[in-house]
C-alpha cells in the first residue's frame, strides 16, 4: 500500500474539520447515593435535603477526571520462532474516581459526604454520633448493595451542537475524603476531595435533545437550562437517579422523599 500523498487544505477546511477542540471546562457529575443513604442524611437533622439541594451540590464539582483503563497481557513465545507476541486476559480499570468540590458557606458538601460514610460505618444507625464520642464502641458496616450506587460523568460542549458522552460508574461509594487544610494566611476557596471506587465504567456516545418520549418516568427532582431549549432533567426512578436531556422542562416535585 502506497504512503501519505502530499495535498492542498484550505484554511476554511483546516478550521472546520481540526480546529474545533473539546473544552475541558464543559461538563457535569451526578453523585447520587442509594434512597437509603438520602433517607439516612435527611432524617437525622444534619441540614441537608439531597431532593432539593443535591444539585446544587453536584454544580460545586469544580475538578474531575475522564476515567482511564488498560490491559494486563501475558507473553506468547512458542506459537512463531523468533516472535514474541503480548495477549489481553483482562481488562484493568482506574482504582478511584477522584472527585474535588468547593465548600458551601453552609458545609452542604462536608455534611453529605460524611453522612454517607457514617451511613456506611453504621455511625447513626447502630449508635448516635455522641456515643461515638466514647472510647469503647465499635463499628458495624452496612450492607454493600446498601451503600453503592451508581456516578454519572457527562463530557459536553458550549454550543450543544455536538454529541456527549456519558460515564456511568457502577457500584460507586466514597472510600476516602482527603484532609482539608485551613490556616490564617491569605484565604482561599475551602476545597474537598473525595475518591470513590467502582467496580468498572460504561462509556456511551449520545446524542443531545430528545424529550421525555423515550419512556423515562418518575418523580422529576431537578431540572436546569443547558441551552437554548434544552433541559437537564433528573428523575428519581427506584431509588436511582435517571438523567434526560429534553427540550421542555417538566415541573419539579416539591414534595418530601417517601
């Protein structure tokens, strides 16, 4: 087969077809836990209604990463003389998913985070968080089909002309919350960084617009503008979070989680 032949491309061309990179400023996290944990987080006066504020939370994700993967092979010797030849047995995927927020002025993000390891631990559900003040009390952990759920990564552009692509992380729950430093320097924005593990990640190209046609029912729970015409819908569906994008915004239900 012949090589590369030199050919004339136009400016207009070079820009239309190469210049249009992806931005990586553009896109946004859904973290939603299990019905259990929302439950355990809003019933124990800690402040914060994941149903109304939940979103709010998400939009405080200022740093995330696309995940990464590779293939752990074994070496084939025998089958060519000469030739050594690599094989995929199995597929590796990222540890963590590694997730930093900004700090609300009312801890929103601190207090869901923490709820949801304490929900985990058993902190609030096999003793009050003022016996775990006392020296000899142990920890009794949760269920794992109790505590994971699934994280939404969506990646979009600016002018929504283009498709989006949407990471789906299953069986997420939070493994570690970094320390936060505070100090009387020079302030800053208090940031906090939670790593989650995950069994392994679903990556699917999709095509923005669409209405709520597609058969996707449930209690609508958020809804933002993302366009012009264009409408991120959250509906909790079986204690999971199911997100559409539609070209006219439903009404949000206001009412308390059951």
């Amino acid at each position: 087969m012949a090589g590369p032949s030199p050919n004339k491309v136009s400016t207009s061309q070079l820009v239309g077809k190469f210049l249009k990179f992806a931005q990586t400023s553009v896109y946004r996290v859904r973290v939603q836990p299990p019905l259990g944990v929302q439950n355990f987080i809003n019933n124990l006066g800690r402040g914060f209604d994941y149903g109304n504020e939940g979103a709010d939370l998400e939009l405080l994700c200022h740093e995330a990463s696309l995940p990464g993967t590779s293939l752990a092979t074994h070496d084939v010797t025998a089958d060519f003389p000469g030739v050594t030849e690599k094989m995929a047995y199995r597929r590796i995927y990222d540890e963590t998913l590694d997730l930093s927020f900004y700090v609300d002025k009312k801890y929103n993000v601190i207090e869901f985070f923490e709820g949801w390891i304490d929900y985990i631990t058993g902190v609030g559900i096999n003793g009050t968080r003022s016996q775990y003040k006392s020296t000899p009390i142990g920890y009794r952990m949760s269920y794992p089909n109790q505590y994971k759920s699934s994280i939404y990564l969506t990646k979009f552009e600016k002018d929504l002309e283009d498709k989006q692509l949407r990471y789906t992380f299953v069986d997420a729950f939070p493994i570690s919350i970094n320390s936060t430093g505070v100090s009387y320097a020079e302030s800053d924005v208090m940031r906090y960084n939670v790593s989650f593990s995950y069994v392994r990640y679903v990556r699917e190209r999709m095509s923005l617009g669409g209405n709520s046609s597609s058969g996707v029912q449930g209690r609508v729970v958020g809804v933002i503008n993302i366009g012009p015409g264009l409408y991120q819908v959250d509906r909790l569906l079986n204690g999971q979070i199911v997100t559409t994008t539609e070209t006219s915004a439903p009404p949000v239900d206001t009412s308390s989680i059951p």
